[in-house]
C-alpha cells in the first residue's frame, strides 16, 4: 500500500484513535484479515466472524510488526475503531485507488473470472506491474485487500467482481471505480439466489453503468456470443469492444481446435492484425476467456503478436482450476474441484473427452468424478439430470457421483440416458470415490474431479496424487 499515517486512515474511514501514541507513524506495509499474515509496517484488519473473532488477534497483530489495527472497538493496542470495519476497509481501497491514478480493470461473470483474471494478468504485466487478486478475492473484503496492495509503481489492476445479488457489482465498482469494465457471459452460477438469468445480468451489468464515458477513456469489453452481455451496451456511455467468435467482434478467433493434448489453438484477430496462439491450458472454453484478456490487452496498447505469445505462455496461477497432474504410472487427474455450475461443468466434461482422445490416455478411460452444483435453486434437478446425460452423450467411460441428492441426480440422467453397468456409479462421500478409483484406475486414464467449492472434491485429487512429490507446473500441469 501507498505510505498513509494513522491520522491520515482514520480520517478517510471515519474513525476513533485509540491507544495511539503517534498518530503520524506511516502504514508502509501490506493490509490483511489474517494475524498471520501481518508484516511490519501493515494494518491488522480485525473482523467478527461466526466462529473466529479477529479483535482476539489484535495484540499479537501488533507485536508481529502491525503499526496499528481496524477494529470494531478497543483492542488494548493501537487502533483506529470504527462502525463497520468491511465500510471502513471499503473506504480507505477508494482513498488509496483515487491516489495513485493507475489503470482499473474490472471483470465480472457467471464463469471463468478467476482463469481470465489471471490471463488479463499475465498479459499486462509484460507491460509494467501489475496487482491482481490471488485466487478468487472478489468480494466486498476480497477486492479492497486486493486493491490496497497496489502502490505507485503499480501500472494495471486487475479486479474480479462477483454478485449474490442486484446491486453487489455496482458497490464494488464504486470503491475501486474501473476505466476498463469485462463482462464475460451470463449463465446458471447462483441462479437459485437470484431467480433467473435476466436478473443476473441485471447485476452482472451493473459494472459497464459504473464505467467512465467514452470521452474519458471508458471501454466495456463485452462477449458478442453472449445475447445477454451483448444487451448490455445500451447500457454503457463507455465505448463497446466486443470480443468472441462473431464475425461482428472486434477481437475475435478462427479456426478453433483442440491440440493432441487438448489445449485450445486458433487464429486471433484484432483491429491491428492477426496472429496464432496455441494454448498451455486445458479445454476449448478458455478461447473465450483468452479473447476477452486479448480485448483488454490491445485496448492498452499491446501488439497483436505480443498478445498471441503472452496467451500462448500463460498458465494458470490460481489452485483447483483444470490443474493437470500426470503420475507416475501413467494416470492423468485433472483437478478442476474448486467451483462448478453447469456452463463450466460441460466446459470440463469436454476438455476431458478431448484429453482422453488425444492419444495421451491411448488404451485408458475417462472418468468424470462430479458433485454437486451448488446454489441452482428451482433448476437444481434438471440441472444436474442434464449434466449426467451429458456424460453419457460425450461418451465418458465412467461417472462416479459423489455426494448425496444432487449426485443421485447426476446418476440417475446418466442412467436415464443410456448408462448401464457399472459406467454410472453414487457413492456417498469422497473416501468412498477415492476407494473405488483406486481399485479401478489403470495406467492411461484421465481423471476429472469436480464439483462446487463446498463438497471439497479436492480432497479426491489429492488423495489419488498422495500430494508429495507432486510440483504444478505453469500452464497446469504436473508429474512426479
């Protein structure tokens, strides 16, 4: 963070010093939630939670080197005391971003924010530093602690922006307020909490009204494959670059395929040129979210085929998402367990195919290891009867649906589809799952775990890799 003393915070977030001895001691170091983390020079950020109070942590916060904490109420220690420390963290990220004039970007989406965030990422800090939130901070917490380690010689930061409802996005673009707004698509990913697509674009869209007009630099960078996300230009008095695989978009791809391996390759047009890019990443759904990070890049002055290289290196940064893993003895595990809806769950369910077809499993199987879809409200049943179908049409060897209604659900489409056997199997847990994989997997098999964060389908994943030994490389993939 930018060098600010203690009068300076309290002022900005309207608080009480307490304990403070020297109120013009500057806050030089990182803002963080966790005691743990404090480094000398930070500020203790102290929140109530349901099971853990952070105010208990304040004292050890300040002798790991915290020059103060934001709390609540009185800790005993220097701190600046507050009504609400999440508008208070909200009002000091505005302060810091109004200070330092860099260029905001923010990203909102029913899928794939956190894999674009991290390309967008990777892209532009070819072109000087860059902050961006590590893995998926893209709350009212996450996205000001995420802001707050930018400081001046911060060029670019990157900002994810999630909603659980009307009016999230629109808070979030106020205390970080963006010049470059992404909004990737529309989908199923909490349709339950909001009652149905339109509505979640209503929110979604919330982030282009939020942009500067196009005189002062605006620019919405909205997906033209997306019906929903393209209505949202109307919307905007930013300027509109749409990206996608629409003859219409401005920045978009041709000649889509999948390598051997099952990287997504193509031929990426821009406004200044074209250049080829084949992909480190698994998957064709990661085209689109490759031309929307290629958008942003170009608009900020990159070369097309310095964009084509920069997609062509990226790997993943963030944990859980199609994290490829080969063993020893010949079994793949794609570890794609840290969120799941439908859009991404047929995205995964195809990339597996693709991989089991390549020749890099020759003689093995594909195995869809899937839990439940969280957060679908009234659509839930169909949902995850449809995504069991799914299996069977793609021609998935074997589904095990791990959990309890929701993967009944997903075994009964798969059997209802066509599935016999043993090809579909529900057991209840994921030591159950990881049991019978590990009597049933050969050498040559692709295994996909995913599932919603809250099933912990992770521990799947790790459990088949025994995780020592076990190094990610960029781009996602592993041996040992």
């Amino acid at each position: 963070m930018i060098s600010l003393s203690l009068a300076e915070i309290a002022s900005i977030v309207g608080g009480q010093q307490h304990d403070i001895p020297d109120a013009d001691r500057q806050v030089t170091g990182p803002v963080v939630t966790d005691s743990r983390a404090v480094r000398p020079g930070g500020l203790f950020v102290a929140f109530a939670g349901e099971r853990v109070d952070g105010h208990d942590f304040a004292a050890g916060a300040v002798e790991a080197g915290a020059v103060a904490v934001l709390a609540n109420r009185p800790v005993g220690v220097p701190a600046i005391v507050v009504h609400d420390v999440t508008t208070a963290l909200g009002a000091l990220a505005r302060a810091v971003v109004e200070r330092l004039g860099t260029t905001v970007v923010g990203l909102t989406g029913s899928a794939g924010k956190t894999s674009t965030k991290d390309l967008i990422a990777q892209l532009l800090q070819r072109h000087g530093p860059t902050v961006w939130p590590e893995g998926n901070l893209n709350n009212e917490i996450g996205l000001p602690l995420t802001a707050l380690r930018a400081d001046a010689t911060t060029r670019h930061l990157v900002l994810e922006m999630g909603a659980r409802g009307i009016g999230h996005i629109r808070y979030l673009a106020a205390l970080t307020p963006p010049r470059i707004g992404v909004v990737l698509n529309v989908g199923s990913a909490h349709i339950g909490e909001f009652g149905g697509r339109a509505q979640i674009a209503e929110a979604k869209g919330e982030l282009v009204e939020a942009l500067p007009s196009a005189e002062e630099g605006g620019i919405a960078v909205l997906n033209a494959d997306d019906p929903y996300v393209r209505a949202m230009a109307p919307r905007t008095k930013a300027r509109t670059v749409l990206f996608g695989e629409s003859e219409d978009a401005a920045v978009r791809a041709e000649n889509v395929r999948l390598t051997d391996l099952g990287q997504p390759a193509f031929t990426l047009h821009t406004p200044s040129g074209c250049s080829d890019v084949t992909m480190r990443l698994y998957g064709e759904h990661h085209v689109s979210n490759a031309l929307a990070a290629a958008a942003v890049a170009h608009e900020l002055g990159m070369p097309v085929d310095e964009i084509a290289t920069a997609l062509s290196e990226a790997g993943t940064l963030s944990r859980w998402r199609m994290e490829v893993t080969e063993r020893a003895d010949g079994v793949t595990v794609v570890n794609d367990a840290y969120n799941a809806n439908p859009e991404s769950m047929r995205a995964a369910l195809r990339a597996l195919v693709a991989m089991g077809a390549a020749g890099k499993a020759e003689g093995g199987r594909t195995w869809a290891v899937l839990g439940e879809m969280a957060e679908l409200g009234e659509e839930s049943l169909a949902e995850h009867d449809a995504v069991g179908r799914l299996v069977v049409r793609l021609n998935v060897s074997k589904l095990v649906a791990v959990g309890g209604r929701e993967a009944a659900w997903l075994d009964m489409g798969a059997k209802n589809e066509g599935s016999w056997g043993e090809e579909s199997v529900h057991v209840s847990d994921a030591r159950a799952a990881v049991d019978l994989l590990r009597s049933e997997l050969r050498p040559g098999d692709v295994v996909l775990v995913k599932a919603s964060r809250s099933v912990g389908l992770e521990r799947v994943a790790a459990a088949l890799l025994d995780d020592e030994g076990v190094t990610v490389a960029e781009g996602g993939a592993a041996s040992r």
